[in-house]
C-alpha cells in the first residue's frame, strides 16, 4: 500500500471525510482494482494527533454505519495511501500538490477554511492565514494560498493542472474557492489569473450525517468491528454526493458507486443546505435553549419538531429542484431521529457567522422576491442571538465557537434593538437583501424579545409553539 503514489490530495482529514469520500472511492477501488485514485490526507492547522494516530496505524480504519442501534454495517477503509500534517512546515504538502501524479484536489475545510466573507466575493483579511498570505504568499498559510503556490509551481514546470473539488456545505462550493484563489493570484502574480480561469473547479453536494468521535462511540462501535479501534468514525446508512462533471485531468468512474454526475448542483445544494442543514441549525440553537443535548433529543421534542416542520414549509416554496421534498423532509425527520449516533447540537451550533447566512438567510431573499415574509427563519435567528449570550433558560451554559466569536460578544445586548442594529452593521454577516428587509428585522426584534424574556423552558417551548400555531 505504501508504494501507491496517490492521486488525489486531500486537505481536511477529518471524520466526515473519513465516512464520506473516503468511502466512495474504497467502493470504486473495490469494484475496479485501480489504485490511482488513492488518497493523500493532509490536515495544515489543527489535528496532527490523528495523522500521527493513522500513520501509526497504518492508514486502515473502520466505518460503522448505524440504521438502528441493533442495526449497522462496517465497511474497512484502506483507501488512504498516506497522510501528512503540514502545520509549520507546509513543504511536503506543498510537493505532493506539485506531484505530476497529483490530479485531483479534495477539500473539506469547512466554511471559514475558504477564507472569503459570506458574499463569497472577497477575502476575509480578519483571517490570519488570509491576512498574511495578502501580505506574503512566500510560506502560505491558507488553503487558497497554498493552492496559488502549488498552481503557480505546476504553471512553471509545465505539468498539466489539477482539479479543485470542494466538498463543503457552501453555496457555489467550486466557484468559491476559484474566487479566493484567483484574489490572491490579482495581487500576487496577475500573470496566473488566466489559467486560474481556466482551470476546473467543480462545485459539489456531500450528504452524511457524520458527528465528532466520541469515546463512548467508541467503544460502542466494538460490538460491530471486533476490537477497539480509535480510529473508528460512526455515521449513518445514509451518503449523497452529487458533483458537477466538470474535471480537467480525469476522475473516477465513480457514478456505478453511487455518485451523482451532474452539469448544475446548484438545485442540490440549495436543497440540502437550507432543508437538511438549515433544520439543523434551527434544532441546534433552539434545542440547546431548550436544554437538549442531541439532535435526536431536539427532534423528539414536540414544540422542535413542529418548529421544523414549520421551517420545511416556509423554506421549501424557495427551493427548486427535481426531488420529491416531501419524501426529503420526511427523510430527513428520520435520519435526525438516529439516536444511535449521539449527534450533539454544540457540534451543529458551532461556526454559526459562517453557516446561517446560506442556511437561513438566503431563503428569507428569495422568499421577500415573492412577496413572502419568514417568520421562522426570523425565530431561528432570534434564537441564534439568544445562543451567543452563553446562556441558555434556568441556568445552562454554553461556548460559544466561531471565528466571529469577539465581533459577535460585543453585539450582545439586553436591549433587543441594539442587539440587531450591532448584528447587522456587522460586516459581511447578513446579506444586503436580508439585513434592508424591514419586515424581517421587525420580526427579528418582536421574536427576539421574546425568546429573551423567558426564564424558563416552558416559556420558550410557548414562543416556538406561537410559531407554528
Ligand atoms: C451539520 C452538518 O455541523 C453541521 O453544521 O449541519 O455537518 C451536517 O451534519 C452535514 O452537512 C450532513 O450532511
């Protein structure tokens, strides 16, 4: 297996990767014997513990997906043909992105990794990797710097450029990060900006419910693999990928394994991202006000459960695509309802600055387009606000994890109109078209004073349920 040059690169070798990609293309080297489409796995900023932990033990792990607690398959892994944590010292990541053999990029860096402001059309010189790769792309720091380095190596030694494909829950995932690169090349090296242009960066939709490993998973899932294996990542039966064909130096036939091969995902994306995970950050934060732990618990909840259906209503009139939404939602009640994977909701509520806007937020556009007002979405976002007190009702508390985390502290306000003016002066967060809405912010504020005043559970289950009355 070590001799296997691979010929993708991976950068964010984290556990949805593991239950995701990875299991994709162990199903095509499966099926077909061909090992050219190994993976090398690189994580550049946090989690050397795990490439250390793969390293050592030779790059083979086991996926355990759950239909019920009694009922799960295990597929073996041994994809991954090496990995790399490029923390300091990014040259080796850096010579396997030149590697001729190289021809395909994966990433999933998760939505703050694209280093972009929510509009997607500038960089975010708050991010520290951005600001200094601005600055100097000598020892690049960030994923879009360190893609311009690569591409410019590859440019200069005549080797035939890769393909980017992105595989994070972001709109227009490909163009995103074609964006950022390009924004860097405009400043760096002007003279790259054409092949930048030219090259492919396709735009993908991944769907699997994937949760942090936890130790109790762990030794749960020794009933499925035989033996404790901290490498372990449980997951769901459940896995879509659909991709827009559009690969300039080969790819997988990976279609016969269950991909989706498509000209627009856009449809996809906008489906899963404001349905499955717009639901899910709605169950995050009014779960976690509620005092639940996990996405199964929330979604359990009657007053949550009705909530979500309400948010399914007013989000999918804005949804176009040629899926069934019915059979979709009710799909997607019962995948949240998996309580064997333990999915806790401080892992959903993370990031928030970085996710609402394509969840929530584009939807409440799209809806005013048609003369309609988002009264949940509005809620959902009154209990965001809510959540970045720290504080839940009758005296839970709570991190709050975001990129943002400073910028958001001092927006807080006991006065609800304070608050909002502060949020939405915030640069880049909410899109023009949201934050211009007069109807939405005064239901943002009627929703928000609201949820604030209660002291206890039974008062915010009340105010969720005046919504869906
Ligand atoms: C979740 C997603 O953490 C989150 O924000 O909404 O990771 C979700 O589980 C996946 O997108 C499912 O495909």
């Amino acid at each position: 297996m070590s001799e296997t040059v691979p010929g993708i690169v991976h950068i964010g070798l984290g556990a949805f990767h593991r239950a995701h990609q990875a299991v994709y293309l162990q199903l095509y080297f499966d099926r077909t014997g061909d090992d050219s489409w190994h993976i090398c796995a690189a994580n550049i900023r946090s989690n050397q513990t795990i490439v250390d932990a793969f390293q050592k033990a030779g790059h083979c792990y086991p996926v355990v997906a759950y239909e019920t607690e009694d009922a799960a398959t295990v597929t073996d892994v041994r994809i991954l043909s090496s990995t790399l944590f490029a923390g300091a010292d990014k040259s080796a990541l850096l010579q396997r992105l030149i590697d001729p053999a190289t021809r395909l990029v994966t990433l999933t860096v998760t939505e703050k990794g694209y280093g972009l402001m929510s509009n997607g059309e500038a960089l975010n010189q708050d991010d520290p990797a951005i600001a200094s790769d601005v600055q100097s792309i000598d020892g690049p720091t960030s994923v879009p710097g360190l893609l311009l380095a690569a591409i410019r190596a590859r440019v200069l030694q005549r080797v035939a450029p890769f393909t980017v494909l992105s595989c994070d829950n972001l709109p227009h995932n490909g163009r995103r990060v074609q964006t950022a690169v390009r924004l860097l090349a405009e400043r760096h090296y002007p003279e790259l900006v054409d092949s930048i242009q030219a090259m492919s960066f396709p735009s993908s939709m991944v769907d699997r419910i994937v949760p942090a490993v936890t130790d109790e998973a762990i030794a749960k899932s020794v009933r499925w693999v035989g033996k404790q294996d901290s490498l372990v990542v449980v997951t769901e039966q459940f896995s879509q990928w659909v991709v827009e064909d559009n690969f300039s130096n080969g790819r997988p036939d990976w279609e016969a394994d269950g991909v989706t091969m498509v000209d627009d995902v856009e449809p996809y994306e906008t489906m899963k991202l404001r349905l499955l995970n717009g639901a899910h950050s709605l169950l995050a934060y009014a779960g976690l006000l509620l005092g639940h732990a996990t996405v199964d618990q929330a979604v359990n909840d009657p007053a949550l459960r009705a909530l979500v259906l309400a948010y399914f209503d007013e989000a999918r009139v804005v949804v176009k695509v040629a899926v069934d939404l019915d059979e979709y939602c009710n799909a997607l009640l019962k995948r949240f309802a998996n309580n064997s994977l333990h999915h806790k909701l401080s892992q959903i509520a993370m990031d928030g600055s970085q996710k609402l806007p394509q969840r929530w937020l584009r939807g409440v556009i799209d809806r005013r387009k048609q003369g309609l007002d988002s009264p949940v979405a509005a809620l959902a976002l009154a209990c965001w606000m809510a959540h970045l007190r720290g504080a839940g009702v009758q005296g839970a508390s709570y991190p709050i994890n975001d990129p943002l985390e400073e910028s958001l502290k001092q927006c807080v306000d006991d006065e609800p109109s304070a608050y909002v003016t502060k949020l939405m002066a915030l640069d880049g967060l909410v899109p023009p078209g949201c934050r211009d809405d007069h109807v939405f912010i005064a239901q943002l504020l009627a929703s928000f004073s609201r949820v604030r005043g209660c002291a206890t559970t039974s008062a915010v289950t009340l105010v969720l349920a005046d919504a869906t009355s």
